[in-house]
C-alpha cells in the first residue's frame, strides 16, 4: 500500500497553521503529523507550498464528470443540493469507491411544489415526474422515500422564481417545510433549505431548518433575521459564485480566464464558467455581502459553496469555482484562513463528517498541496502541485 511522508510543507490542518511540519500518510490514511520521520515511506517534497485538507463544496448539483472535475480542483467532496435519484444512487455508491472522483453526498430529489423552483432551470435536463407532497400529512411518505434512496439530508426549496426572472412558480407552504423538519429530524437527518429572500429565509429558519444554502439578497438584512439564525445554530452556505452569476458579476468569467483554470476546463465548460444568469439587478450583490458580514459578526456558522450545477447554470464550474467562492468570502470580510476553515473543517463538522476536514492521525488522506501560502494569500489555492483522496 502507499506510504509516503510530504516534507517541507506549510501545513494549514483544517483549523490552523501548523507550521513547517512532516505529514505521514499510510493506507490511505493520515498517520502521524509532525511526528518522527519512518525510514521505509517514500518523500514528497512540498517545500515552497503549503498542504491543506481536501476541499469540501457545500453546494453542488453533480454527476460523474462534475465530480472527476472537482477532484482535479483540490474538492475531494461534493454536497450536493438536489439530484435525481436515478442518477444519484449509483453515482454515490461509485464516488465512495474511486479515488479519481470527488466523494459526494446527496439529498436525492428536494421538496418543492409540482412545477416550482428549479424545474424552470432543469427544462432540458429529461428529468422524470418529481415526487412532492402538497399537503402535511403527504409529507412522511416523502421523506421516508427519500431516506431509503439513501439520502444524507432533506432539502426543501421555498421560491416563486422572482429572482431568477420568473414570477409564477408556485412556492412551497410554511406548513410543509415544518412537517419535513418533523419527519427528517424524527430520523436523524438535516433539512437543508433553499431561501433567497429575507421574508423565506424567515420561514424556514422558523419551521426549525438546520442550514441554509444560500443567502438571501433581495433586500439588506434585518437584524432580526441574523439574530434569528444565530439563536437557532443554523449554518448557512452563501454562494456568493451563484449570487454573482444571478446579478451579473462578471467573477466566472475572471476565473475562466487564469491560467492555472482554463486548461482543466473543457470548451464547454469554459464556457458555461464565462456567462452569468444576470436575472436580479446588481446592487442585490451587495446586499449578499451585507448579509455575509452581518452572519459573520453573529458567529453563525458560514461554509463555502458555490451551486456549481450542469452545463447551462452559467458562471460556475465544479472545482474550480470553489477557490473563486473562498476569494469572495475574503471581500466580505473572511481572512484568508477563516475562508479555508469554511471549505474544510466548518462542512466536515456540521454535516458530522468526522473522516474528513481536518490534517490528523487516522482521517483520511484527502490532501491538497498547493505553491506559495493561501492563509496569506486565498488565490494560491489555485497554484495546485498535487491532490490526494484516501491516500493516491
Ligand atoms: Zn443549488
């Protein structure tokens, strides 16, 4: 099996700068850090770089290629926010076992109403019907199915499509977000939800949702609403990168164009990185950094994702638009390393990965080694010399 120790490296551990210390790594598992050197493992020299825990994008809607993409990036896991079950099933079960996929967990299907938010966006996906529930008492069956699908977590979307250039979805009822928090947690599951607005984003936090995945930007935040989530130890995943896309920031096409992006990209999905929904006007970015800086000082949980989808969901790439997530947390206020924490230990942590986000004996060996030292400056993450998933 692989044995090797990684010498020379500026180790951030998920938390903290470790300093310059040896990073032993034996069957796929981290085995010792900083400790005595072993005469038998090979050396990876890491001098002039800095070794990090793999990344983890808390918001993704992924399928083989999106994960083989990812991997290339440093995200060694994926979150995904609502698939297909046809697809996800065994998409999951071949992540878990391939070293050169990212790892992925999945909700499986979302609840939303029968024609709401995102069929709009999915038109050209050939999905089948979507199962839902329309009223509370439906909600048990939905969750049950979703569970033995082998979903990690339940995801609700409250959304009637304004902010995407749409106002006629149907949007989904108080009354059956609060019954998917009852069925899941009865379960032991998260619910997760999708709330772009600060009266939804209300809603959901008061129906007893465990995160958020997005923020909402509608309008500046009310003091309220941050107190709210922050009493109620929600998270929330930002994705600034999709925020961007929806009020016309030209950050994907800035990311498309470095060099140390574009040749792992194909045409395609340079692309679809290069566009921009632009369905919500510009100043609702800046309410979104509103909003992020006024979470932060709460101490709410925040943790990077970017919603990088299929091709067609313009402005994002898996992978690559995770290093562009952790530079706009810096502009709203993240020091580097408080980025890193947030695409690392924060998601590991709050979604009970206790495998993963951290550079210690006995997780995995989910490494990413990169140039120069992204705790000083976040655009290094992209200088990668070297990824490893469990260890190759
Ligand atoms: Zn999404």
């Amino acid at each position: 099996m692989n044995h090797f120790v990684i010498t020379g490296a500026h180790v951030f551990d998920g938390e903290n700068s470790l300093g310059t210390v040896d990073v032993e790594v034996a069957d796929g598992k981290i085995a010792n850090v900083g400790g005595e050197r072993p005469a038998n493992a090979d050396l990876v020299d890491g001098s002039g770089a800095t070794l990090l825990p793999g990344l983890i994008d808390a918001h993704t809607h992924t399928d083989e290629e999106s994960l083989r993409q990812a991997l290339a990036f440093g995200v060694t896991t994926e979150f995904d926010m609502l698939s297909m079950p046809q697809q996800m099933i065994p998409l999951r079960r071949k992540a878990a076992a391939s070293n050169d996929l990212a790892d992925v967990r999945s909700p499986s299907i979302g609840l939303t109403p029968k024609g709401g938010h995102p069929h709009q966006l999915r038109r050209n996906e050939g999905d089948p019907p979507w199962p839902t529930a329309t009223r509370p008492q439906e909600v048990a069956a939905f969750v049950e199915a979703r569970v033995s699908e082998g979903a990690d977590y339940l995801k609700v979307l409250v959304e009637d499509g304004r902010l995407f250039g749409s106002d006629t979805l149907p949007r989904l009822a108080p009354e059956l977000v609060a019954a998917t928090v009852r069925e899941s947690h009865r379960r032991g599951k998260m619910v997760l939800a999708h709330a772009m607005t600060v009266e939804t984003a209300g809603q959901v936090v008061d129906a007893g949702v465990d995160g958020l995945t997005h923020l909402f930007f509608d309008r500046p935040p009310t003091a309220e609403l941050v107190e709210k989530i922050a009493a109620a130890n929600a998270f929330v995943i930002p994705t600034l990168t999709v925020i961007a896309s929806i009020t016309g920031e030209p950050a994907g096409r800035r990311l498309a164009e470095d060099r140390r992006v574009y040749p792992k990209l194909t045409p395609e999905w340079r692309e679809n990185l290069s566009g921009a929904m632009a369905t919500s006007p510009r100043e609702h970015f800046d309410y979104a950094l509103e909003t992020l800086s006024a979470l932060k000082k709460a101490g709410v949980d925040l943790l990077a994702g970017t919603d990088a989808a299929h091709l067609g969901a313009p402005g994002m790439a898996h992978g690559a638009s995770l290093h562009d997530e952790l530079r706009l947390l810096t502009t709203a206020g993240f020091t580097p390393t408080e980025a890193l924490r947030a695409a690392t230990s924060v998601p590991a942590q709050r979604f009970g990965l206790t495998d993963r986000g951290r550079i210690k004996p006995g997780l995995r060996a989910d490494l990413v080694l990169v140039t120069g030292d992204p705790t000083v400056t976040i655009g290094d993450t992209l200088s990668i010399q070297r990824v490893w998933r469990n260890g190759s």
